[in-house]
C-alpha cells in the first residue's frame, strides 16, 4: 500500500503473483495442440478418431530410444532420483506387495489351464494379450466396483482413451492402453465448484488436473506390449502417463501451499507388461520452489516373470494393483479433497469458470486490482504521516512463500468494498 502511494503503481513481484497463478487455469483446447486431428475438438463426450487409430501410430514417437531424453529435458526422469522415494512410500509399497487378497475363482490363470493360456498368447500381438490376460494382471477398478467394492465407487477407468483434456509433457498427447483415476460424482457439489476455474469448459478446454473428460486425477497407468524391446517402450508411455498425473497433484497443493507435503512422495504407480513379464513403478515429484524446479522421477517397485517358476507370481501384479484400489487409494483421495477444501469457494474469478481462458484472466486481474485499491484507500491516510515508521508493506518479499499468487488468492477476502463505492 505504501509503495502505490508513493510512486503511485504496484510493485513488480505484486503483480506476479497473479502470473503464477495463470499457469493452472483450465486453457482453451487447439486444433495444433499435440498430435490431434481436427476432430478431436469435436465433442469431449465422443471418442475422437484419435482413439481408433492403430497401436504402433499412437506409440511411434515412444519407440524413439531418445524420447526418454526428451522427457529429462521436461524434468521428468525415468529414473530413481538421488534421494529417491521417502521411508514411508516404500514402507507403503512394500505392504501392498505382501498383503495377499481375493483372486478370481475360475480363469485362465487357474492352475489347470495356466500354461495352456501362456502357450496361446506366445508370439501373438498386443490386442490378444490384453483380451487374454489383460485384467488378470492389471483388474479392472469397475468391474471390482460391480462385484460389490462399493467403496471404490468413487473410481473410473478409460481404455486405450486419448487424455484430450489433459495438458501433455511433450507434444504426443497420452493414450494409455488401462486408466484409473477419480469420477466426477466421486467430488461434492462444493469441491467441483471450488474446482471450476482450473478444470474449466468439459468439452472445450485443457487441464492440469483431467485425464479424459470424465477422469480427474489419474493415478494408475497400464501399457501393454509384445516384440524385442517392448517393455522399454511401454515404460516411455507411462512415464509421461504418470508424470502428468504427479503433476497434477503438486499443482494443487502447491496453489494452496502445502507441495512441501508431496516431497518425495510417491503419488502415481505404472505396470507395463507383455505375454510374460512384469514391471510396477512408483512414480513422485521431488518438490522444489516452483514448476522450473520441480522434478518427477520413477521408483522401480517390482519387476518379474509372472511365466517363471509354473506361475509362482502370476498373481503378484493383480495383487498390488488390487491393494492400490483398496488401501492406497483412499488416502491419496483424501489427501486431494483436503487441498481442494483449501480453495476458497467465495473467490470471485470461480464465477468466469465458464468463460474462455482469457476472459477469466482479465476478470482476476480486475479482481485483484479492485481489491488493492481499496486497500490503499484504507490505508492511505495513515501511511501519509507514518513515514518515520518503518512498515512491513513496504518491504519486498523474503521467501518464495511470499511471493506465490496463492498467498493472496487462496484466501478470503476480508474487504471486498471496490475503492468506486462511497464510504
């Protein structure tokens, strides 16, 4: 306040603040952006042609051994970090592997016709081995849902889906062969509303924190594969997979100031396997002051031959995946509402949500400005005869705390008189 009333403007790192805060905003949806086609702009309810073209065009950029360069170009890693994952995400991990669960009762995996479907599924292509095998390896979140998970309700699974309402890492828009991530209706009423600014227009924008137009949240990818060198180019996929789904939670928490929290922390898990062969990875964000230096990493879980020893593991996969759906699942779910619940839900740009990406800029901008000044009205007069008196609102910030738009905009307004209205 006292800057503006000496030279009249406001200091530089006070209007970046809304800047920071611009970069999550829901972004309108591009003809160019990614690899999509024309239609992919269509409707965000259909399927875009996108979705049925073949498996070797939607992987051809991951077949590229450089592409996992290009990721570290991103900050994005497939590697473990020099820390690596906390104490208690291993701790984690290491149960979900061990806890044992309900298998199916009659499948191809029974023991009588185990290696009979492992012969059948040799030297075949992707699209036998996933409708063989596929959900004995990875099992489907809503099918356990049907089969009476009621608790898992709150989940949705896309299959070989583009995420065109994600905002990719790289140009290659994701398209996982297997998805999990949160439901709509798994959010109140209040939480979706406080949520609006930064998921935007369902059909016409991009966000950090949408999968598909109906997956908030994605934590679980799956890609399947078959030929030399597969598995390495499955785990390119899910690296930029989970990387945008890591992302997303660290966006959130760093709006409202607590990405400190997600350190190290794992937030994403990726299976990627073939008619034989299984690799599970962690996937967390080492957290740093802002986007530039943040960076996410993988943690490898477990990497085995399901085939081996007359199928000693054909069950370890299905397992861990199912022990993510019941047990770690449910904390990562109310580890995000509680950082949604931190959105106030009285912040006036929620009430542009509808509007383009743009217009909903100019409208926070304006916000911000009306609030400021109103502020220095109030605080005008005084500061006129304190200028012997050192004042805290004349100091540049200190920390990087200081300066994120989510130290103003993440809380609610006290004063929301516009300096136009009569005292």
């Amino acid at each position: 306040i006292s800057h503006w009333a000496v030279h009249h403007e406001w200091p530089r790192w006070y209007s970046k603040r809304g800047e920071d805060m611009e970069r999550i905003f829901a972004r309108k949806r591009s003809r160019s952006a990614g690899n999509r086609k024309p239609s992919d702009t269509d409707s965000a309810a259909t399927p875009s042609s996108t979705d049925r073209e073949s498996r070797g065009q939607k992987s051809a950029e991951y077949r590229q051994p450089q592409y996992g360069t290009l990721l570290a170009t991103k900050n994005v890693f497939m590697r473990e970090s020099e820390l690596d994952i906390s104490l208690g995400s291993k701790r984690v991990y290491e149960r979900l592997l061990q806890q044992k669960g309900e298998l199916p009762g009659d499948s191809l995996f029974s023991s009588d016709r185990f290696k009979a479907s492992c012969r059948n599924i040799q030297d075949r292509n992707e699209a036998r081995v996933i409708q063989d095998i596929g959900r004995l390896i990875v099992p489907s979140a809503e099918v356990l849902t049907t089969y009476g998970a009621s608790h898992l309700q709150v989940l949705i699974e896309s299959v070989n889906e583009g995420w065109n309402s994600s905002i990719p890492i790289t140009k290659t828009r994701p398209q996982p062969d297997y998805a999990v991530g949160f439901r709509r209706e798994a959010f109140t009423q209040d939480r979706l509303n406080r949520m609006r600014p930064i998921v935007g227009d369902l059909t016409q924008e991009r966000s950090f924190f949408m999968a598909t137009w109906y997956m908030y949240f994605p934590f679980l990818t799956c890609e399947v594969k078959c030929g030399a060198a597969a598995l390495d180019v499955a785990d390119r996929q899910n690296s930029h997979s989970t990387a945008i789904a890591v992302r997303a939670v660290v966006e959130l928490f760093r709006a409202v100031k607590r990405e400190k929290e997600l350190h190290r922390e794992i937030l994403a898990f990726s299976i990627s396997h073939d008619h034989r062969n299984v690799r599970i990875y962690g996937h967390y964000a080492e957290v740093g002051v802002g986007e530039s230096e943040t960076k996410y990493y993988r943690h490898p879980i477990h990497d085995f031959s399901f085939t081996a020893a007359n199928g000693k593991e054909k069950w370890t996969a299905y397992n861990f995946t199912r022990n993510v759906y019941h047990d770690w699942m449910p904390t990562h779910f109310a580890r995000i509402c509680s950082a949604i619940d931190q959105i106030p839900a009285d912040i006036s740009f929620s009430v542009h949500s509808d509007s383009c990406y743009s217009e909903r800029l100019s409208a926070l901008s304006q916000d911000l400005e009306e609030r400021s000044m109103s502020q220095s009205d109030a605080g005008s007069a005084s500061v006129q005869g304190q200028d012997n008196v050192p004042s805290s609102s004349n100091r540049e910030p200190t920390s990087a705390s200081d300066t994120t738009v989510s130290d103003r905009l993440f809380k609610r307004p006290k004063g929301r008189r516009s300096a136009r209205e009569p005292r």
